[in-house]
C-alpha cells in the first residue's frame, strides 16, 4: 500500500532522514520505534507532503506521492493524527468533526461516519457541543484520531497518540486503534511507547538516526535483546 524507497530529507542542511526503506501492507498495524529525535516524526511530515523529499521515492497504491501537494495526499485516502494533537480548541466537538470531512460532500455517509465515530467514542457524543480545548487530554486525543477517521481513510497515520496520557487512557486508545484497524483502516503508528506499540503491531521498523536500523515482525522485537534493553526498559 505505502512504500518509501530511499528516502532523503532535510532541514536545511541537516539531514532528517537518511535513505529510508519501509513498507505498509493493506491491512496491517504497522509501528516506528524509536528515541526522541530519531527522525519518526519526520517519516509522517514526508509521507504526508509536509516536508519535500530530496532524494528517493514514496508510493501509495503505486502513485507517487512525493510529487504531491499534502491535499491531494489527503484525497487519496491518507489521514494523519499529529503529535499533540492540534486540534481546533475554540471550535467545539462537532465542529472539528466538520471539518476533517471539509473535502467531503457526501452527506449522508458523513452522517454514518460520526455514528460510527460516537460509538467507537461515546465520550465525544456528550461532549458534541462543547469546545474541543475544555475536553481533557485523553479526550482530545480521541478528538484528533476521529478528525482523522472523517476524511474516512484507508491509510491512518499516528504520531505519539499516547504523549501525555495516564496509562488507563493510553490502554483505551491502543484498543481503539485495534479497533478501526478491525474495521477495514490499515495503521502506520509512530510511538515511544514501543511497548504498547510493538504489542498492537503486525510490523515494525526501529528508526536511530535518521535510519531505518531494524524490521522484524513485532512479536519477534518484543523479544530482541537488543530493543529491549533500549526501548522496553527491560
């Protein structure tokens, strides 16, 4: 479904990623590892057309996307949940539902998708009519992942949706995240935690400097000595 072949980005002059190689299968939950600053989050800024490659090539369904303004990645069928959330805090629940469906006309399947969106968070549906920056940390966040789930992709794109969340919230997203993977949605999932992402995973890559250092399926890396000295604290 997605594929990144020798990807080369920079800021400015500093390299951000160096010569990254990654696949994404339909279907699959996919997790990049990796400390602070290793370059995970610049992955997703590529992908998503936020940040221009300069060498190298990345492929959704076989088109390029490198090529592309970040709207039209979004067209394709390609949604991201950025780090920290960013959503419209002065516009109120519903509202920010609104707009991840901004390039939508649809109505009646936009209808279907925020039912969908309320039972997979009944929170949200209490909270429809009040501001997005009132609800709690652990709210946003499920505000930001159904903002992305309007646009009704079949790619989603996660970066650190566990930053700042209490572990009983962080197990409630990892499940939800199973969830929408369930229902039809393949997952790249950029997270710290690679405990709770390497257990929800199919795949994963290990990313160190700007590189792609590792891949195995993830219950094999649970397992690695090496990742779990450096990631899992064991």
């Amino acid at each position: 479904m997605l594929e990144l072949k020798g990807v080369y980005t920079f800021y400015g002059n500093i390299p951000a990623l160096r010569d990254v190689n990654l696949v994404v299968n339909e279907g699959e939950i996919v997790s990049l590892i990796g400390a602070n600053g290793a370059g995970k989050s610049t992955t997703l800024m590529t992908i998503c057309g936020g940040i221009k490659t300069r060498e190298g090539s990345i492929t959704y369904n076989g088109k390029e996307l490198h090529t592309m303004r970040p709207n039209e990645i979004v067209k394709l069928g390609i949604s991201q949940v950025p780090e920290g959330r960013l959503i419209f805090p002065d516009l109120t629940v519903q509202e920010n539902l609104d707009l991840g469906a901004f390039l939508r006309n649809d109505t009646a399947e936009i209808k279907r998708d925020i039912n969908y969106i309320f039972t997979l968070f009944p929170i949200l549906a209490q909270r429809c009519k009040q501001a997005g920056g009132t609800l709690s940390g652990g709210e946003q966040q499920m505000l930001a992942i159904s903002r992305a789930l309007m646009a009704r992709p079949k790619l989603l794109l996660l970066d650190e949706p566990s930053l700042g969340l209490a572990p009983i919230i962080i197990k409630q997203i990892f499940n939800i995240i199973q969830k929408i993977n369930a229902d039809g949605t393949t997952v790249f999932l950029v997270e710290q935690n690679a405990n709770q992402a390497l257990k929800i995973a199919h795949r994963a890559y290990v990313m160190e400097n700007c590189r792609i250092t590792m891949e195995d399926r993830a219950e094999n890396l649970l397992k690695d000595d090496a990742v779990r000295k450096a990631y899992l604290g064991i």
